[in-house]
C-alpha cells in the first residue's frame, strides 16, 4: 500500500471533524429547564455530551470513542469546563465543554471548542 495515499486518506478522515470555536446554536436555558424537568438526562454527562453532539454536529462517527479527560474552572468566565478525548480513525481530538446555565452537578454541558492533537 502506498504510504502517500494512506496518509492523504488519514489527513481527509481528519477533516471530516469541525474544529475551533465550534459552539452549536442551542437555547441553553429551555434545555437546562427541560433537564430539570427530567427530560435528555445526557446532558448532565460531560462524555455523552461530547458524544451525541460531536455526532450529530461536529462530524464525529457512532464508533468513534469518547473518553473523559478532566475538569477545570475558568477563572475569568466563572464556568465549569470538562475536557473530553475523541478519537476518529487515526486521528485524535480534545473536546473542551461547558455549563453555560448552571454550575455543578445540575447543570448541562455544551460543546466550546473542538482542538485536533498532533
């Protein structure tokens, strides 16, 4: 197999996945509420978050793996973010979420920023 053509085919797999400020357009307070009412429990979860979004949105895959990385509190904004690991094919990516509405542990995450690792 050609190596130039398998590396050509690996750096197109890797642009299939929207990257950057990649935030999606979502009213934040209706989901919120709509979570507090019982309703898209996911939304509390960081990975699956990350998952159903980067699906849905990001052109991430259903046999792509997620995987949770961390948490950290962003000074300057005063939000909770969650750092999420995904790997598409050979390529592999940091997910950067947040809680725009509610802080802690009821409160939803939405996807920020989307960074492809070397």
């Amino acid at each position: 197999m050609n190596p130039q053509w398998m590396f050509r085919q690996w750096r197109e797999m890797c642009r299939e996945i929207k990257t950057g400020h990649v935030a999606v357009p979502e009213d934040f307070i209706s989901i919120q509420e709509f979570v507090d009412h019982g309703g898209n429990p996911w939304r509390l979860n960081p990975v699956e978050t990350a998952r159903r979004v980067g699906i849905a949105h990001l052109g991430f895959s259903p046999n792509d793996t997620f995987t949770f990385q961390g948490y950290y509190y962003d000074y300057d904004s005063g939000l909770n973010h969650a750092l999420v690991r995904a790997t598409h094919g050979p390529c592999r990516f940091v997910i950067d979420l947040y809680q725009p509405v509610k802080q802690g542990p009821g409160g939803i995450w939405a996807v920020e920023t989307v960074t492809r690792l070397p």
